[in-house]
C-alpha cells in the first residue's frame, strides 16, 4: 500500500470516528456509497456465518433512518463516545480497496468512569467516487462476549 493511500485512510478513518463521537450522525451516511453494507456483529455470529446483526443497513435510506433514530428517536442518557483506530491496512483490487483495522470505542456515561463498550476490527470495502473513499461495506466485528450497556450509536 502506498504511502498515500495510507494516509488517505488514516485520515477517513479518524473522520468517520470524530463525526460519530462529536455526535454529528447526520453526515455518517455521507461515508457510504449507496447501495452499501454496514453491519456490526459479534466475532462468533462472524465466525459461524451468522446473519444476525446488532445493526445492519443495506441502503441510504436504511443509514439514514439509523442516523435519525440514534440522534432523535432513541431515549437514552448522556454518554460521550471515543473511538481509537489503529494497525490500518489496506490493499488494493481492481477499482476496490480492502481495508482491515482494529478499534476500541470507550464510553463514559455521566457520573460514572470510562469503560470500554466493546473493541474489535472493521472489516472494509472502499471504493473512490468523484475522488473521494466511501464505504462500499463496513463490517464491525466486536470481540467482546458482553456489551456492558448498548450500542446506541453505529460503531
């Protein structure tokens, strides 16, 4: 992978991240191509081919309604969210770019001390529109058995 397709990555990556953690989930859609793939899975429903999902969208319209829900519908309290991302790798095929990287995403609900809410890898398709990289597919699969509390926002 060439320097700047890495850094090309690094920087969507940690976009991606701030926009969901500065809680601004009207522009996570913008990531995606449309149709797209975005699921968040447990590593053992991964493993086994499982379908079940904690969330998956399969359109615009399906990450937008997801959008809308987490930031207007959903009732929960207040919580702030941070993303790490690290080990990015990436290799091109074709006119696609598969990506793989680890995250840890820790929450911190008022009053109480951070903890992580779960940890694990994305697992990308990207593709470039109009010069830009946009998620064909994102896959989150988390490693951990127990989500202490829930998964309120997309990963």
């Amino acid at each position: 992978m060439s320097g700047d397709l890495q850094r090309e990555l690094e920087d969507l990556f940690a976009h991606y991240a701030e926009v969901i953690d500065d809680g601004d989930l009207e522009r996570w859609p913008e990531f995606f191509t449309d149709p797209s793939l975005y699921r968040i899975v447990s590593k053992e429903n991964w493993d086994k081919k499982l379908p079940m999902s904690l969330m998956r969208c399969e359109s615009m319209g399906m990450l937008k309604d997801r959008a809308f829900a987490s930031q207007k519908l959903n009732v929960y309290g207040p919580r702030a969210w941070r993303h790490f991302v690290s080990q990015i790798r990436a290799r091109v095929e074709g006119d696609r770019i598969v990506a793989r990287s680890n995250f840890v995403l820790y929450e911190t609900l008022i009053e109480h001390q951070p903890q992580v809410l779960c940890l694990g890898r994305y697992l990308d398709v990207l593709v470039r529109q109009e010069g830009k990289l946009l998620f064909a597919e994102r896959i989150c699969v988390y490693d951990n058995a127990i989500i202490p509390g829930s998964i309120v926002l997309p990963v």
